[in-house]
C-alpha cells in the first residue's frame, strides 16, 4: 500500500510539473532552451578535459564537439520562433488532456504487469549514452558492466588497466593487468604496467614482486623505459646507488631525444647524486662505482648503509631514512639489524603514530615483522 501511496504522489508531482509551465506561456520554454544551452556548454567542457587527458581519441572528440554545435545551433534557431508565437489555447488543452492520459493510460499497464518488487537499475540509462556525452566515470562504470558480464574478456581488462592507473585506482589496476595477461598472455606492456601499479599501490616502493613484473617486462622487450626506470629506482631505495646511477646513465644514453622518459631519468640522476653527497659519499665517486668489481661495489654499499645509520642516530625524525635503512639491511640479508632499525624507528615516533603503522606496513612487505 506504501508503494502506491509515494507513486500517486511522484505521478501528481510530475504532472504538475508539467502543467504549469503550460499555464505560463513562453517564458517556461525560454528558460528550458537557457537550461539545454548550459547542459551544451558543460559538455564541450567535459569533452575538452577528456581529450587533454587522452581518454577520447582526436577524431571522435571532434565528432562528438561538431555533434554539440549542431545541437546549439538547432536551439539558436529555434529560440526566435519559440518566442515569437506561443501556444495557443487549443495547443494548451490538447497537451493538457496529454499529460493526464499519460499517468492514467501507464497505471492501467503497470497494474497489470509490472512489479514494485523488482531491484531499480539507475545507472543504465546513463550507461547507454553515446560515450561523446559520458563523463570518465560513466565510461568507466561501463567498462566495468561490461565486464562483469564479459569477464573473460582479455581486450577490455587490456584497455581498463591503464585507465585505473591514471584515475590511480592502483589496486583496481593490479587486478586488471593480471586479468589481461592471464586472458590475452604475456607482453612487455602488461608487465610493466603490472609492476608500476604494484609499485604506486605499496606507496611507490619497488617492492619484489613489482620487480618480478618490471623484469619480465624487459626479457619481452630489453629496451622497455619504463621497466628499466623504476628496476634502476629499486636499487637506489635499497640504497645501491651506484648501481641505480649507472643503470639510469645507460637509460639516458639509449633513449630518444624526443622521449618523455628522459627528463624522469635526468631528475632521477639529480637526486640520487644529492642523495649520495647528503650521505658523505662524493658525486664522482657514485660515478665511478659503476666500473668497480662486484666485491668492491657491495663494499661500499655495506659503507654507504653504515653511514646512513649513523646519521639516523644523530637525527632520528627522518622517517623516509628509517624505510630506507630497513630495506637495505633486508637487501643485504641483513635481518636481524633491519628488524633492529625497524624497532628504533617506531620507538623515535610511538608506537601509535603514523610513521609508526607506516613502517610496519613497509617492513611486511619486505616480510619483516616488528619484534615486541
């Protein structure tokens, strides 16, 4: 009985809302051409920023803009004779008696067979817009439809990956890059895509399983950028900075001019060389471990990480450096000191603090836990 209480309510407020505009002549349909003239404008709006982000190729958003001029250009035209001659009053009493069969006409069907019981779908009608008049969202929800009922479908997980990665839906994007390679196959697209959004999902730390993704990126494609970038920024979290330096050098010495990788590599390089001076070890000696042999190398790694943790003594409040000192006695096999550095850290910043739930996050993911 409720229900029909709120439909006869719903029903008798659309219907007025029909009616008295007709009762006010032209000045309701004037303003409807105001309100259809911003709804346009909005739209080119919203085309214009999804053809900057790339979301829309070139061609379509052209399309879809000259669609919305024809559709002003129909309300321009229309508004002079809108204004110039008003309904009359047969007009009037006809779109009266309209409106009342309407409601009267739909109850008589519903009674007899629709069903209050039935679960409301609110998003299909946006759903079946044209994608020129769908906002990023919408596109979304109905790439997501879509495959929810299609989840086999390797093509769409392909293209829905990366959209998650830009939206920074990292976890999203996870799942949707190993629905596309277990669909579709391995590629060195995938795979990257794969490790960089398991790299932004754990707050941008190359962890080993991003690795894992970035190196099979690279055994498909040796010359992948992206791959190669954020493996070279692994090694400088776990504080191999030479060897991160070198790897970047030798990025930046193959890489097109015209690549938007280089400028990332050359700021890399910037701050991995302030990194190094910060922690007492000089820019040309960063630059010539790369030529050192292995034992060399891990030598002054140990020297570099000893350094660090000196440093974090004399000023503990670096929560940045603590992370950074875990992993690199992790990566050296180290556990039982990084354990130790982990625990010094929390206790610089409380147990309760944010630093605090930060860095046991970051050490399980490197499967270390705190001691008591």
């Amino acid at each position: 009985m409720l229900f029909w209480v709120i439909a006869a309510i719903l029903t008798l407020g659309a219907s007025l809302a029909v009616l008295l505009p007709l009762a006010g002549g032209s000045k309701g349909a004037s303003a409807a051409g105001d309100h259809d003239l911003e709804v346009y404008r909005d739209q080119l709006s919203e085309l214009d920023r999804d053809a900057a982000r790339g979301l829309i190729q070139p061609a379509e958003a052209e399309e879809a803009r000259a669609e919305i001029a024809r559709r002003i250009l129909r309300l321009d035209n229309a508004e002079p004779a809108a204004k110039a001659a008003g309904p009359s009053t047969t007009t009037r009493l006809v779109a009266t008696a309209a409106v009342l069969a309407v409601p009267l006409i739909s109850w008589g069907f519903y009674g007899e067979l629709g069903s209050p019981d039935l679960p409301s779908q609110p998003l299909s009608a946006r759903l079946a817009k044209n994608p020129a008049d769908s906002s990023v969202d919408e596109l979304v929800a109905r790439a997501e439809a879509h495959l929810a009922a299609n989840p086999s479908d390797g093509r769409g997980w392909d293209v829905l990956a990366p959209i998650y990665l830009r939206l920074q839906r990292f976890s999203d994007a996870v799942a949707a890059y190993r629905n596309a390679i277990r669909l579709d196959g391995d590629s060195a697209a995938r795979q990257a895509g794969l490790g960089e959004a398991i790299a932004n999902a754990a707050g941008g730390i190359v962890s080993a399983e991003a690795q894992d993704a970035f190196e099979a990126a690279l055994k498909l494609d040796p010359a992948n950028p992206k791959a190669s970038f954020y493996l070279a920024m692994g090694l400088a979290q776990e504080g191999r900075v030479p060897e991160a330096t070198a790897a970047w050098q030798k990025m930046l010495s193959t890489l097109p001019q015209d690549s938007p990788w280089r400028g990332a590599v050359e700021q890399a390089l910037s701050e991995s060389a302030n990194k190094a001076v910060a922690a007492g070890q000089p820019a040309n000696e960063v630059d010539a471990a790369s030529s050192m042999s292995p034992q060399d190398r891990q030598a002054m790694i140990e020297a570099m990480v000893a350094s660090l943790d000196e440093k974090l003594r004399q000023d503990p409040r670096n929560a940045e450096g603590w992370m950074q000192l875990v992993r690199s006695y992790v990566v050296l096999g180290k556990a039982d000191q990084a354990r130790d550095a982990l625990g010094r850290g929390i206790a610089v910043f409380g147990p309760d603090s944010e630093e605090a739930r930060k860095f046991t996050a970051f050490a399980a993911s490197l499967g270390l836990t705190a001691t008591e």
